[in-house]
C-alpha cells in the first residue's frame, strides 16, 4: 500500500519560499491570482521524492486505486490534493467511484458527490442519499447535481415529491426541467399558492421559464401585505419571463429594507 502524499503541504512549502524571494513584489490582490496559477504549474512539476509530478502520479493510478486513496485521504485526515480530484474527474465517473455513493461517511459521500457530477450513472445513487441521510449539506450538493441534468431526473423527482419525501428539493430539481410539462407547472403553481414560502417558490417559477406564471406572481407583488423580500424575488420572476411591474411601493418602514439599505 503506497503512502499517501501531501502535495498541498509539499506546494505550501514551495509557494512559502517563492512569496520570500518575492516579498514586496506583489500585492495581497495580485498575490491572489498568482498562487492558483503557481498551484497549476505545480502540477506539472517533478518532485524528486515522489518520482513524479502530481498529475503524473495519480494519472499512473488505476480507477480502483483513486478511489482507494481518496478513502484513506478522508479516513487518515490528510487534505485531498485537487490532482486527486481532478484525475477522478476525468474517469467519466467509474464504477470504483460509484461505489463509494453507496458508502456512509458523509465527508466522503460529498467528495464523491462532487467528483461524480451529473453523470446519469451517479442518480440511483444520488436519489438513495436523498432518500435516507439527513445531511443537509450532501442532499444540497445532490440536488445541484441533479439540477444540471434535471429532464433525466424528472420521473424519479416526481415520484419523491407525490410520496412526500424533500419535496422542496423535488420542486427545485423539477424546476430546472427544460422540456415543457404542464404536471411540473402545476406544482409549481400550486406550491406557489399554498406554501407561504414566496421567495422560494417565485424563484422556481423564474428557473421554470414558463410565461403563464405572470399573471399569478403580478396579483402576488401587487399585495400590500408582502415584505421587501418577497417584493424583490416576485419582481425578479416577472421580469425573468419577460413581463413588468411598474407600481410604485414605499417599502421604507419595512425591516427587511432597513436592513439591506443600512437604516
């Protein structure tokens, strides 16, 4: 079993030297845009102790062996290096990878998350997390996965919201469908009405793109019990599918406004 290698420690020791040589050259914002530049070229670096370049050395790996060593990264405490990721990336989501979403360390199931994208060969797997853990962290980084794919995820999104499980998650997927579908506008529609959440759910009908929610979300905005929040996620809805809202509103006492504004 290989030892594992701290590159980023090996790189902080490199870029602390380099900042020595160059102090006073840079300033803290242009140091900003130097070190993730350095950090690539570090890539490509040879280190005499390894025998090779970060990206050389995981790229000799086999897809068994990154994802080994990404569980012992996690498991022993050591910084997973970005050439790690970056190399698990690259295998198009493998089976090794898959295998770890169906693991139960929540630290490792977001980097495989994370590693794994909108693969279509990742959703069994992302929607079993939805089903059954309770970290709100990992189900967000799925559900984000899920969105840039969400027309591949419809029917089983569908079927999570009617059995009542992350329904807001659900709608949120949903919402990202790009095939117009008159049952996803329905719920929308009505998870709109009846939630009480007007923010969120105005900002699903803006990602939806359907111009029929116009008419509802210009009833809404007009009403004078709504908050300066809601004001502006309603305004931006309309706006988003192509409609206006010109009435003037005094939003001046609202504590909301007050507080975004600094009175």
């Amino acid at each position: 079993m290989q030892k594992l290698i701290d590159f980023d420690a090996l790189f902080d020791e490199k870029l602390a030297e380099y900042m020595k040589q160059n102090a006073g050259k840079y300033s803290e914002k242009q140091w900003e845009s130097i070190i993730p530049r350095l950090y690539r070229q570090f890539g490509d670096i040879h280190i005499p102790s390894v025998k090779n370049t970060p990206k050389g050395y995981y790229a000799a790996m086999t897809d068994e062996e990154l994802a080994e060593t990404l569980c012992r990264h996690v498991e022993e405490g050591v910084p997973v290096s970005d050439f790690l990721c970056r190399e698990l990336e690259k295998r198009d989501c493998p089976d090794a990878l898959l295998k770890l979403l169906g693991g139960e360390d929540e630290e490792l199931l977001l980097f495989a998350v994370n590693l794994a994208g909108a693969n279509r060969k990742a959703f069994d797997a992302y929607f079993r997390i939805l089903r059954t853990s309770e970290d709100t962290e990992l189900k967000d980084a799925v559900a984000e996965q899920l969105k840039a794919d969400a027309d591949a995820a419809k029917e089983r999104a569908l079927t999570m919201y009617k059995e009542g499980i992350e329904t807001d998650l659900m709608l949120e997927i949903l919402s990202r469908c790009k095939e117009r579908d008159d049952e996803i506008y329905s719920l929308l529609i009505d998870a709109f009405r009846t939630s009480g959440e007007i923010p969120m759910h105005a900002s699903y009908l803006a990602a939806y793109g359907d111009p029929r929610a116009i008419p509802l979300l210009l009833e809404v905005i007009d009403r004078d019990d709504i908050n300066y929040l809601e004001y502006q996620e309603l305004k931006f809805a309309i706006e988003a599918l192509g409609g206006e809202y010109t009435r003037e509103r005094d939003f001046s006492a609202d504590p909301y406004y007050r507080e975004i504004h600094g009175e």
